[in-house]
C-alpha cells in the first residue's frame, strides 16, 4: 500500500545528505477538524504505549487508585513507559504491596532496565531480570488489579477479548470518534491488544485528553481528568529523565504520549489543539525535532518546551571528539 507521506528530517554530514526521514503529521483543532497536516491525516498506524492513557480508563473508572490507596507517583505508573529508575521501582513495589498482586502474575517478560545506568547497577550485583522491570509493567498492573476487584479472571487479563480488554478498547474508540469494529487490532510487545487507526483519529483521541469537557459521557470525563492529572503531576514517572514524554509533560499545558516504532500524540489544552505523527522509518530518534518543528510553526508561545526538545535531540551532529560534522534538519511544511 502507497502512503502520502512527507520529508520530516533531513540528516547532513558535511554537505552531504546522508539519512532522511519520511513520515506523516496531523492536527485537529477542538471540532476535530484537520487543520494541519503533512502527508495523508488518513494513514493507519498502531498506537503501541501511544494507547496507555486510554487503556487506563476503565481502571480510573473502577477508582483503583482510590480503593488501594495509591499515591499520584504510583498511579502514574498505569500510564507509563518507564525506564526502570529507582523512583519507578519503587512505585511499582508499592503497588504490589498496598493490592496484594504478586509479582509473577504479571504477563511481562522477565528483563532488565531499559536505562543505562539502573541496567548496569543490576547486572554489577549478579540480579536477575524481573517482569517489573519491563518497561509496560505499570499498565499490566493496571489491568491484574482492575480485573481482581471485579471478580474476572487474571490468567487471560491480556487476552482481547477479556472484559477489561474490551472496556478499553470502547473507551478509545468513543473518544478516537471512530468505530470499535473498524479499529484494527495486533499484539504489543508486551502482549497486550494493540489498536490499529487513522492518524487524524489518534489526534482526536489526545485531543479529548486536553480539553475534557468535550467529552460528554460524565465517567469517562471524570476517568480522564483524573488520568492527566497523574501524568501532569509526575512527568519522570511516564518516562524519565532525558526522553521526550517527560520533557513534553513538563509543560503544564502539554499531555503527551509515545508509542514504539516512531508514532506520538499530544495536545494543547490552552490552543485546543492536538497532533499526532509517525515516522514511517520507526525512529523516535528525531520525535524531539518533529515536535519542535510543529510548535515553532503554530508559533507555539512557550519557547522553554521548544528549548528542552533540541536539547533532547540537537540539531548539530557531532563525532566522538565532539566536534561538529553536520546537521539534522526538521524539513516539513505544515499545510493549514
């Protein structure tokens, strides 16, 4: 299948382009309406951890957090794709201790940190890999616990067609504004139900997520202001340090979410706008670039969330004397 696709990034080395990246961008405004965009808004992609926030809804829903008496950091967790950090794993700890879970009901594979220096510090003490160090344990979690307090079954929480699976799966497609039946499902890394939708449709979906009171359904606007709340008020949890969702959701006025194999969606909740975009190579190397290109070209107002993007990914390539060799460059127009 041809995608429309657009140039996003161009990589130099000298005078020399070395690496491109093509990819897709769409913005909606608070109608839903496309209103910018690069390449074909109709593009389907898989959200992968995209999807947290809204798979979380029927556990806020079900006032997990509440019932077990977890704090914002630990509920934070519901959404996160965290990198095994001290203060991710000590949430995740706490989890387990206030509900009771055990750590081996977890479907996640056994694995270690996905940053440097936590992953250095377990293999240096001989520790083994644990299923809470994988990057989705949080919403595995979510989901163990949510299916404890209504009586389902936990060997298959994972499974699509359980119920809390299917709760999910209607709470995204109500707020993506597309039908569940069309929504195209694969398996995530983490084994968890992946859904398959149009660019234009995530956009929509992260754009209820900044302006809540365009859902009309009373629970599941209660769910998702509780959900960015948790996401607004711990950015290192849903990442950490150094990685872009964190530096995104610094920003007061930002919720923002990453998925693998290069697709994100954000919203801005003072414009009451929302974008989503893949890069169709799957980098998520030049999502900082991208994303800074688009606030630029919106003439987004807060120049320190730009400022923070280019520190996360510079425009000037440098070689291992650190010495500038070349430069990447956000290349795309957006079309109004």
């Amino acid at each position: 299948m041809r995608v429309n696709y657009s140039l996003l990034v161009e990589e130099y080395r000298g005078e020399v382009l070395e690496n491109v990246h093509f990819g897709v961008v769409c913005g909606v405004d608070e109608h839903g309406q496309v209103i910018y965009s690069a390449g074909d808004e109709m593009h389907v992609t898989y959200l992968r951890s995209a999807a947290k926030p809204f798979q979380a809804i029927p556990v806020a829903k079900q006032d997990i957090d509440g019932k077990f008496g977890l704090t914002s950091r630990e509920a934070a967790l519901f959404t996160a794709s965290h990198r095994g950090e001290t203060y991710h794993m000590e949430g995740l700890e706490s989890i387990l201790a206030k509900t009771g879970m055990k750590e081996d009901e977890l479907l996640t594979c056994p694995t270690y940190p996905l940053n440097e220096e936590p992953k250095l510090a377990c293999v240096s003490k001989g520790m083994p890999k644990r299923r809470l160090f994988h990057n989705c344990s949080g919403k595995h979690l979510g989901f163990l616990a949510l299916s404890k307090e209504r009586g389902f079954s936990t060997n298959n929480y994972y499974e699509h067609t359980h119920p809390t699976q299917q709760q999910a799966l209607e709470a995204f497609s109500y707020l993506a504004e597309y039908p569940k039946e069309q929504i195209q499902l694969g398996v995530d890394g983490c084994g968890f139900p992946v859904f398959a939708v149009p660019l234009k449709h995530i956009a929509i979906a992260y754009l209820k997520l900044g302006c809540p009171d365009l859902i009309e359904d009373a629970k599941t606007r209660e769910a998702v202001l509780k959900i960015t709340g948790w996401m607004s008020e711990n950015p290192d949890i849903i990442a950490s340090h150094n990685f872009i969702c964190t530096a995104l959701l610094t920003d007061p006025n930002i919720i923002a979410k990453g998925g693998a194999m290069g697709v994100y969606g954000f919203a801005l909740k003072k414009e009451r706008l929302s974008f989503s975009h893949k890069v169709l190579d799957g980098s998520e190397l030049v999502w900082p670039l991208v994303i800074a290109s688009i606030l630029e070209q919106i003439n987004y107002e807060n120049k320190e969330t730009i400022a923070r993007l280019y520190a996360l990914t510079p425009r000037e390539i440098k070689n291992d004397n650190q010495l500038i060799v070349g430069e990447k460059r956000p290349v795309f127009t957006l079309k109004k």
